[in-house]
C-alpha cells in the first residue's frame, strides 16, 4: 500500500493498518484491511462503536448481578464480587426513597436525614428525577407509613429493597443512553477517525465503573463539549462545560484547554465567550437548588473542604506509611488542601507554558487529558470511577491501544485492589498496613503517569501525535487526487 495511503480507509482512518495492536489482531481475520476492500452498507464505524458499547454496557449490568440479587446487603459480597455501587444506598440513606427533595430545608426533612448529599446539583437533580420515575414504576406506594419508621427500619422493608433495585435499573437504562451519546459524540470530534471512539465502547473501565456513582452524567458533557468544540461552537461549548461543572468538577478544566488554544490563536473573544457561556448555565443550573436550600447547597463545597486523606490518593499513601494517623493534625485536610492545590496550580502552569511553546497548537482532548490527569494525581481522593473522567479525553488524546491498554491495566488493578483492601483480603497476618494496597495505588498512578508522558511529547514532537499524522496523510491524499483529476 502506498504511503500515502496508509491507514486510510475511504473517508476516515482505519484502525488495522493504522494502529500497530489493531492490526497485528487483525491478521487472526484476514489482516489489514486492503486499498480494494469495500464498505459494508450498514455497519460504518459509528453504529459499529455504537454496538459495541451497548455489548460493553450490558456486561457491566451484568458484573453487578450478584449485589444486584440481594439488593446490596451482603456486606462481604459487594467486595469478594467486585460489584459495589453507591445508587442503592444512597436511595435510602439520602431520602429519595421518601422523595424528598435533595435540596430541603425543612426542619423534620433535616432532622430525619441529616446527611445531605455531598454531591454538586446536576447528581441530585437526576438522582431525584430517578426515584421519582422509580416509584413510578413501583404503583407509586403511599409513602405515608414510612413516615412513622426509623430510617433503618424502613430501608429494611421488602418494597423498599424492591425500589432499590428498580433505582438502580432506572439510572441503568439512564447511563446507557447517556454513554451511547457519548460515544457517538467522540465519534464524531474527528470525521476521519471515528474509530478512536472504539476505544472509549470497549473500556474495562467503563464495563467495571459506570454503575458506581453518577460518573456517567458528566462523561457525556465532555463528550458533547469536545464535539462542539471541534465544530467551532464555542456558545454551545461553554453550556456544555458549565453543565458539566454543575454535575462533577473536573469539566471545568477544559476551560484550561481552551485557554491555551485561543492564546495561540489570538481568539480572546472566543474564550470570553465560551467562559461566559459556561458560567451562565453553571450558575442556571445551581439556581434551583441554592435558592431551595443555600446551606444544603453548600454541603458539596464544605464536605469536601474538610475531608481528609482518602481511597486511592496519594496522600493515603503517604499518611499511613509515615503513620501520621495517630496525630491527625500533623497531616489535617488543611495540610493537604494546601499541598493539592499548590501542586495543582504548578502543574497547570507547566501545561500552559507546554501548550504555548509548543510547535502546533495543541488538541483540546490533549491540554484537557493534561490538566485533569494533573488534578487527579494529587486530589484527596482517587475513587475507583474517576477514571471515567480520563477516559474521553485519554482515547482522543492518545488514540493508541497499547499506551490506552497500559493505562487501564493499572486502573484495572486498582480497580480489584481496593475491593479486596476494603473488605480486609489485604491485611498481613500480622497485622499493620496493606503494603499491596499501596503498591496497587502507585502502580495505578505510574500508568496514568505515562499516558501523561506519551501525551506531553506528542504535544511537542507533534509527528508522534497519530491524529495529525493522519490529518497530514489525508491533506496529501486530497491534494494528489486534485492533482490526479486536473
């Protein structure tokens, strides 16, 4: 196949002769696809992507059968088994199984459910709309009698168990559309690589982390921000990004990307504009809730303010091995808010001068990878699921199954590590720390880290980067089949 044909498949870039692993298990069903090879009329690529996230999704459900048969309440099982989630237990602990609304003021609201949920406003409002749909689906029971129950001994009622599963079903079927969009939307961020969102359907992370929390719901704003970025939307950008923010934080970031694209591009008024966008639909949407609730609103901020070291961060790590346990105020949340965010703001400092000195602009899904990764590294609290806040930008910013493949077997590893030390698999015999639970959060750390390290040189040797040596490869072709017909 001529060079300049390599990796071209039609109008888009194809995968068994433009990525080594691809093509490699390509020879197992008859090798690279050839310069003759023809089109099938109705699998292209996208419903191809599309179907396979559907098959992923579905096993994903199916993972989380065994805790799904006895509603979550086998406290050994939900770790031997992998298949712990926060939705059932949330949907009683938090009040949707009362629906009230997440946001109340209302004294005996707040005295029967003190806990408030410590999630931003776009969780809250879905989690609500989920119990409301739930009950729905329940014949809507008269909630009355619960009303006269302990909260714990209402959780333990047969119907409520049975609510609880129907939650966890409803938000389910939600995540599925969501992530179907999601990565129909990757998809489309590049026209002639749509099958870097292969990647994305075919995650173990998305299979072993999507039913965790609520993860899912910003995934696909990102997706959408990516995609409208890469049509020159920057409005419809910025709702995206200011949507996203108000249902987890890291969407925020991409703002940093866009920052750094629009330096180099002399485009201020189009970052005035996308920032402005984002802070208005970010602010719409708190409306509600803030408005309903000020103090209840403020949970998100406080909670996470004041929480200490926690699952899967670096900082556990340090805390236990240096057992600064016995003295919290030796290593308090101040210490480490402190230490984070310093760390944070150098490591965005690093991200804008690479972006700048650069010799092409930057992608977005690249600065954007960057400065999540960034925040990541050194958050209070590395949740198994956060992974899925990489995981769009990772296949776009480095659409490469091997380095992809490096990166998720360590959140793989992570993933069944921290199962296993929470339901005490981990402990020495001994006793003392689990000295393979930390090994598991630095293995899992050094794999995001050298998916970063890929990122950073394709930024600045941008040969390396396979989107723009394909870009490249598609120029060529276009101008020698001009060259052709003239």
């Amino acid at each position: 196949m001529p060079p300049s044909r390599r990796g071209v498949q039609g109008d888009w870039v194809d995968p068994t002769t433009d990525d080594p692993v691809v093509a490699a298990l390509s020879d197992r069903i008859g090798g690279p696809v050839g310069p003759r090879a023809g089109r099938h009329s109705w699998w292209t690529p996208v419903r191809v992507v599309l179907a396979l996230t559907a098959i992923v999704l579905a096993l994903g459900m199916v993972q989380k059968n065994n805790c799904y048969q006895d509603t979550w309440q086998d406290g050994q099982a939900r770790y031997t088994h992998m298949c712990y989630s926060d939705l059932p237990y949330l949907y009683t602990g938090r009040g949707f199984a009362e629906l009230n609304w997440p946001y109340s003021d209302d004294a005996q609201v707040r005295a029967r459910y003190p806990e408030v949920m410590e999630y931003p406003v776009g969780i809250s409002y879905w989690a609500w709309g989920a119990a409301h749909v739930t009950h729905w689906l329940n014949g809507s029971p008269d909630l009355t009698p619960r009303y006269g129950k302990s909260v714990g001994d209402m959780s333990a009622e047969p119907e409520v168990h049975r609510e609880m599963r129907i939650f966890v079903i409803v938000n389910a079927l939600g995540f599925a559309v969501l992530t179907l969009l999601a990565a129909w939307l990757l998809a489309g961020v590049s026209p002639r690589r749509p099958w870097d969102a292969a990647a994305f359907a075919l995650s173990p992370a998305l299979l072993l982390t999507g039913l965790v929390n609520w993860d899912l719901l910003a995934v696909v704003l990102v997706a959408g921000a990516l995609w409208a970025w890469a049509r020159e939307r920057p409005v419809l950008t910025g709702v995206l990004i200011g949507l996203g923010t108000a249902v987890k934080l890291f969407p925020l970031f991409l703002l940093g990307g866009i920052l750094v694209i629009c330096l180099r591009r002399r485009q201020l008024r189009t970052l005035a504009v996308t920032s402005l966008a984002a802070a208005s639909a970010w602010v719409l949407a708190n409306l509600p809730a803030y408005l309903s609730g000020p103090d209840e609103w403020k949970v998100f901020w406080t909670f996470n303010s004041e929480r200490g070291a926690d699952l899967g961060s670096i900082w556990l790590v340090v805390q236990q091995a240096l057992d600064r346990t016995a003295d919290p105020s030796a290593f308090d949340p101040h210490t480490i808010n402190v230490g984070s965010w310093l760390f944070f703001g150098l490591w965005c400092v690093g991200v804008l001068l690479l972006g700048l000195a650069s010799p092409a602009t930057p992608r977005l899904a690249q600065l954007g990878f960057l400065v999540v990764a960034g925040f990541l590294l050194v958050n209070k609290v590395y949740s198994p699921q956060y992974v899925l806040w990489l995981l769009p930008l990772a296949v776009l910013a480095r659409p490469r199954w091997r380095d992809l493949i490096i990166w998720q077997a360590g959140e793989v590893l992570y993933f069944a590590a921290v199962w296993w030390y929470l339901g005490g698999f981990l402990a020495p015999a001994a006793g003392g720390d689990a000295g393979f639970y930390w090994a598991a959060i630095l293995v899992r750390l050094a794999a995001e880290l050298y998916l970063v390290a890929v990122v950073v040189r394709d930024i600045w040797v941008p040969r390396h980067d396979p989107v723009r040596s394909a870009d490249v490869v598609g120029q060529l072709t276009t101008t020698r089949s001009k060259a052709v017909a003239v």
